[in-house]
C-alpha cells in the first residue's frame, strides 16, 4: 500500500508543480518547449522502469499476484506503457478538433488539457480497477476483451472517413441543457457571470468533451494493457506515464500528425495483436520480448512509411 500511496502523491507533486510553477502564467507552448517536455516525460517513463525492478526485486513489499522476476514485470511495464502511448495518438486528433470547434486560443489550452488530465487520471484509475477485478473473479472476461479489441481494430480497418464534430456530439447537446453556455472566452475562466446567471465558457465545454472522448478512448486501451498483464500497480503506472505525457505531446504533435497518416495502420496492428493475443492466452502465450518487440515494429514501420510516402 505505501508504495500505491507514494506513486499517487508524486503524480500529485509532479501535476502541482506543472500549474503552480512551470505554467502558472498562460502562454502560448511553442514546437521548443512542448519537445523539451516529451523529452522529460518520456524519459521520467522509461526511467521508472528502473523503479520497477527494483520494486519486484524485493527493494520494498509490493503485491505480486502473478509472481513476476524483476525483469518480466520491467519488460510488462514498458511494453504497456508503448501500447498505451501510441494508442493515445488518435486523442491527440480529437483534442484539436475539439480546441478548433470551441476556438480555444492556444494560450488557454495548457489549462484545459490540465485538468483534462487529472480527470483522467481519476477515470481510468476507476476503469482499471474494474477491468483488474473483473478478469481476476471472470477468467472468460479475457475472451471478451480480446474479441472487442479485435472488432476495434476490424473496425478501424474499414471505418468510412468521417469528420468529428464536438458541437453535434450527444455530451454538448446535454451540456447545453443543464446548464447556460456563453460564446465569450474571459481569460482563463471556466465559468462567468451574466445578469446574476453562472454560464460555463467555451473552455468548460472543450473540458468536459475532452473528459468524455477519453473514457471513450479508454474504453479501447484499458483492454489492450490487460492483454500484456493484469497485475494492478504495472496497469495503474505504465497508463498514468501515458496520461501525464499526453499533454506535451499534443503541443508537440498536435501540427505534425497529418505527416504521419500511416500511424493509423500501426494502431489497427497493435490493437489485433494484443486482441489475438487475449483470445489465445490459455492455450499459448508470447513470450515477453515478442509483444514489447512487436509493438515497436509496428510503430516504427508506420513512422517510416509515412515520411517515405511523404517525400
């Protein structure tokens, strides 16, 4: 438990410090800054590998339910954190969908995505305790999730091009009948005040979108990091490194991502992978090298088809 409480007070730590010191003044986050800080969250992710061996090495009590040497529940902690981070590419489209629907000026989207985050956080820590849980009390729960991956990816595979429109989605429609909506932006304002009436600003709405595509998302991801282990504080670590990353990466990717058009093809083989993978896993399983390798074949075999095809 007191390792569970000190991982969540350092994402504490690391958030606080994000909007009280690093960004407490609104501005505009260039190409620069945003890649400094990918930089800096992906290597605090890959870092954290080292934690993790050393944790499952026996540094301090931590719950090992499926027994795992200190190296498979290092290679399983990276190989969920890559799954979770290349499938976080498709949320980095919709989130600028959404900021170009509500017209969130780009100084005022560090602050949305912040607290975007931290919903996030909240939400898949539930979602991942439920799928843990259910998997652990319904071994056939493993064949369910593998088959909806599976249909995700067929799905993705097929799927006519369709545009995303946030103001037509079933969240704003609903938003805008519980509560009144301004078209106003007053700095960094989530609420305002008209003639003694507090109506939410474009900035609360993009919020609570954003909030809502996530748990969409995290329908699709929380299956595919149980496909590589279900043990809860490897599931838990490697998601929440994602999350916390996403926020730089989409300053950084948010005007380079239409150079990477075959990613999305990466994504379907990821996701049939690990669907395949669950839906055999009791009667062969991959050894930990094969996913981990896998993943990062297919990632970078969309990278570079995409930049050959570019040029």
């Amino acid at each position: 438990m007191i390792v569970w409480i000190l991982f969540i007070i350092g994402i504490i730590i690391f958030l606080a410090l994000d909007l009280g010191v690093f960004n407490k003044n609104p501005h505009v986050i260039n190409s620069k800054e945003a890649g400094v800080w990918t930089l800096v969250w992906v290597s605090l992710s890959f870092a954290f590998s080292g934690v993790i061996y050393w944790l499952y090495s026996g540094g301090v009590h931590i719950d090992n339910p499926d027994n795992l040497l200190p190296q498979d529940a290092m290679i399983k902690y990276i190989t969920g954190y890559l799954i979770e981070l290349s499938l976080s590419i498709d949320n980095i489209f919709v989130i600028a969908i959404i900021f170009a629907s509500f017209k969130i000026p780009p100084m005022y989207q560090h602050r949305v995505l912040f607290w975007g985050i931290l919903g996030a956080v909240v939400f898949r820590g539930l979602m991942i305790f439920l799928g843990v849980m259910l998997i652990h009390k319904f071994s056939w729960m493993t064949y369910v999730f593998g088959a909806f991956l599976v249909y995700t990816a067929l799905k993705m595979l097929f799927k006519k091009d369709e545009d995303f429109h946030p103001k037509k989605s079933i969240v704003f429609r609903m938003l805008k009948r519980i509560m009144p909506i301004t078209t106003e932006i007053e700095n960094e304002q989530f609420f305002v005040k008209r003639k003694h009436i507090t109506a939410a600003t474009p900035l609360f709405v993009a919020l609570v979108v954003i909030e809502m595509m996530d748990v969409v998302f995290a329908i699709d991801s929380v299956p595919a990091i149980l496909s590589i282990t279900s043990d809860p504080f490897l599931v838990f670590s490697s998601n929440i490194f994602a999350i916390l990353g996403l926020r730089s990466m989409y300053f950084f990717l948010a005007n380079m991502l239409e150079r990477f058009s075959y990613l999305e093809y990466s994504l379907i083989a990821i996701l049939s992978f690990v669907g395949i993978k669950m839906l055999i896993v009791h009667y062969f399983k991959f050894p930990e090298w094969v996913s981990l390798g896998f993943i990062g074949f297919a990632l970078a075999t969309g990278i570079l088809v995409s930049l050959a095809k570019r040029r």
